[in-house]
C-alpha cells in the first residue's frame, strides 16, 4: 500500500479565497462511542479558519500588531452534521468565503472524508477592535477579490 494513499486530497479546483486543510482524527477527537466529539469539529474548522487568513494576511498575530489590536472573532455559526467520522480516519476541512460586509466575513465550511460531506458550517467571523465591531483591512479584501 502507498503510504500517502490515505492521506486527504482535494479533488476540485479550489477559488483563489477558499482553502483546503488536512486533518488526521486521534483518539483525543472521539467520544467514548469510537467518533469524534462533535466539538471536535469546531476546533478542525477554527483551523481551518486560522490557515484560510494565513494564507491571505499572514499570521494572525501579525496581523493583531501591526493593526493596533485588530482580532476575528465568530460571531455566528450553524452546523449541520450529517455523518460522524471515526479515529484515524483523513478528513478535509474546506473554507471558503461566501461574503464579505463592512466588519464581517461569512464563510462557509465543509469537513469532508473524501469526497463525502460530514458536516457544514456557516460561519460569520466579526473583526474587531477593542471590543467593537471595525472594517475589514482593505489588504484583505483585496485579496479575496473584493473591494
């Protein structure tokens, strides 16, 4: 057997504000039944998140210096689960933006298991400063293509 015949892949064209992010399920993930803990799910799509804005605006504690406190934080979030994983199972965690408005972002998330969908997300992140609500950076917009 190749050793890199279980590993996730991504079998679309991904858009150019979307990412796609591997994830092996441990023993840590699961729940006493053998399948991951639904919260499990909430930290594989906070990283995929994280590496979605990595791979736009660089590290996000960069970002938070250099934009004098500027923080994402989820503001909303529907999930819908529609088919449990199991230890050692490859997952992917695909992001992708779906709008952007004045301070916040709404995305959605997939974590699939091949080809097959386990569970999506809307997601709407806020960006904020000091505890309130503060425009999207331009940079970041006009890296996801949209002023």
């Amino acid at each position: 057997m190749d050793e890199t015949e279980d590993e996730p892949r991504v079998t679309e064209t991904l858009p150019p504000d979307a990412h796609a992010l591997p994830v092996r399920v441990y023993y840590e993930d699961t729940d006493f039944s053998g399948f991951v803990y639904h919260a499990s799910y909430l930290r594989f799509m906070e990283r995929g998140r994280t590496e979605l804005l990595r791979g736009l605006a660089g590290d996000q504690s960069d970002l938070h210096r250099e934009a004098d406190g500027l923080v994402f934080v989820v503001r909303r979030m529907t999930l819908d689960y529609l088919k449990p994983a199991l230890m050692d199972d490859a997952l992917t965690v695909l992001t992708a933006t779906r709008e952007l408005r004045g301070a916040s972002m709404h995305l959605d998330q997939e974590v699939r298991r091949g080809d097959e969908v386990l569970v999506r997300a809307e997601v709407v992140v806020a960006c904020v400063r000091d505890g309130r609500a503060v425009r999207l950076p331009e940079a970041l917009r006009r890296r996801l293509g949209r002023p």
